[in-house]
C-alpha cells in the first residue's frame, strides 16, 4: 500500500501544476490577477495626475500632488479539499476513479475562483466588506477623491444590447470617464462586453453587435457604428442576474480596479497515513485568494438597479 500510495503521488505532482494551468478559466476575462504573500492586503490609489502645464527650462518645476483614492480591503477566501484512498478501492481495480478526485480537486480550485470572482459582479449595486467608498460597485454617486463631486459607472435601466445602448454606455460609462482633475481617463484598447450565459437572449444580442457590419436585428441598413470600438463578447457561466450586463476596459489595462490575488497557490499534500490504519491514505488540496477592487473605475454595469 505504501509503495502504491507513493506512485501515486509522484505520477499527480508531474501533472498537477499542467493541469491548473490547461483548466479554462473565466476570471481572468473580467479580473486583473496578481499575487502576494501577505495575510491580509489594504491599498489606496493614486486619483488623478493633474493637468498638464507648459514650462520653460527656467521656471520652477511646476509640482502637483495628486490627491489619494479610498482605501480597499480584501477579504480572503480559503479553499480545502481531501480525499482518502484506502487498499480495497485498489484491488477493487478503482484506479481510473482514484486518478480522476485530484483532477476534480484542480476543477474545483478554478471554479471556486470563478464562482467569487463573479459575485464581484452579481452583488455589484448592494454594499460589499470591500466597498473602497462605503457604496456599491455600481453607482451613480461614486464620490471623486478629491471632493469635486460625483460620477457614475452604472445605466440604472434595463435595455437590449444594441447598436445604440452598447455606443451609448461604451462612451458615458468607459471613454468620457474623467479622473479625479476631471481629465480624461485616456484608453483606446479593447472594450469587452460580458453578459450572463443564464440570458441566451443577451448573449446573442451581444455577439451579433460584435460581429455585424450593420445594424444587427433590424431593417436599418447604416452601418454599425459600435464596430468603431474594439468590441469582443465574453459570456460567463457564473453571473446569476439575467438583467445586468456589463462593459469594460481589458483587465490588463492601467488604472483596471478588479483585482483577484492569490496568496497561496493550489498546492495538494503528499499522501498521509490516516492514523495508526496502514490501509488507508489521505491527501488535502488548500488554496488562499482574495477577490475585490482598488477602484470602481473601468467597468460599467446596464440593469434596473
């Protein structure tokens, strides 16, 4: 038993890692992913840079201090899993079962990411422990860092996904956003639309938008003005609300505020005796990540809130 107990670590431990990493993921499509060793993580950032000033090479250096963002917190969330093989499932010729929990242990690791990655999303309009604001994610009231008053990153309506809403919450919700000098947060990449697999109705709006060179589902022939932007659609599984949808900057972009960090990797232990049975062997899988947001800029919900 011990002999087989030990193949049997050596053979998962060369694919475990390969395994996490060839497992698709949904998170990454909507979160930007760092890592850390602390226990606990608190950040502000930087609310704006201020305007530009022409100088000459003899006058003072025009220094400005930018003013702070709110402090965020992020909660971490602790993942474990173990499973126990014991002689008689292996002469019982269970192997193929027995190979087959650790992979389902590595399934487990992504979607639980994913899962709390997107109730980022689907608790977007109530109050969450991370709030950097005291308000929600989505709002019409995001107070600017500096006092000069309020912004918004939410359309409190629920409207089709069309030519017209998609262009419309494109440039109120993402381009015309202003930074804390009320200068223009500048961004020209890709702006993703994710929308809830839940809603079949949304997703295909979404992709003929994406995807047609007219105006999709109707008898006006102009040509699709939202195609001006980088669009790409991203459905995902895990968004429970059939009535949001959502736009944003890539999660690699500057100033992005979705932010998961992992603080201890996927890691299962070698089999362990279980007691004093030298029968029965026993593994656990643990993780340590946290999801939350630095800034409640660079994505934009569509519902009735």
């Amino acid at each position: 038993m011990e002999e087989i107990a030990e193949h049997f670590d050596y053979n998962f431990s060369l694919i475990k890692d390969e395994l996490y990493n060839i497992h698709p993921k949904e998170f990454p499509a909507f979160m930007r992913e760092e890592s850390s060793t602390r226990p606990f993580e608190k950040r502000s950032y930087i609310g704006g840079l201020g305007l530009p000033i022409k100088n000459r090479d003899t006058q003072p250096i025009p220094l400005s201090t930018p003013p702070k963002g709110y402090a965020s917190v992020f909660v971490p969330v602790q993942y474990r899993l173990g499973y126990v093989i014991d002689q008689q499932s292996i002469e019982d010729e269970l192997w193929k079962l027995l190979a087959d929990r650790p992979k389902s242990m590595i399934r487990g690791a992504v979607v639980i990411k994913d899962m709390v990655a997107a109730d980022i999303l689907n608790n977007g309009t109530t109050a969450q422990p991370y709030d950097i604001d005291g308000g929600p994610l989505f709002a019409t009231n995001h107070p600017r860092e500096n006092g000069s008053g309020n912004w918004s990153n939410l359309i409190g309506t629920s409207i089709p996904i069309t030519t017209e809403s998609v262009f419309n919450a494109v440039t109120n919700l993402l381009l015309l956003l202003t930074d804390t000098q009320n200068m223009p947060i500048a961004y020209n990449g890709q702006i993703n639309i994710y929308t809830p697999m839940v809603n079949p109705t949304l997703c295909e709006q979404a992709w003929s938008v994406c995807n047609s060179q007219m105006n999709p589902d109707t008898t006006d022939n102009r040509n699709n003005a939202a195609k001006a932007f980088n669009l790409q659609h991203k459905s995902l599984r895990y968004l429970t609300n059939p009535d949001f949808w959502y736009v944003g900057w890539e999660p690699s972009s500057p100033g992005y505020g979705l932010t998961l960090i992992d603080r201890v990797a996927p890691s299962i232990e070698p089999l362990t005796k279980f007691g004093d049975n030298p029968h029965v062997y026993y593994s656990v899988m643990r993780m340590r990540f946290s999801a939350g947001y630095e800034t409640a800029r660079g994505v934009g919900a569509i519902g009735p809130a």
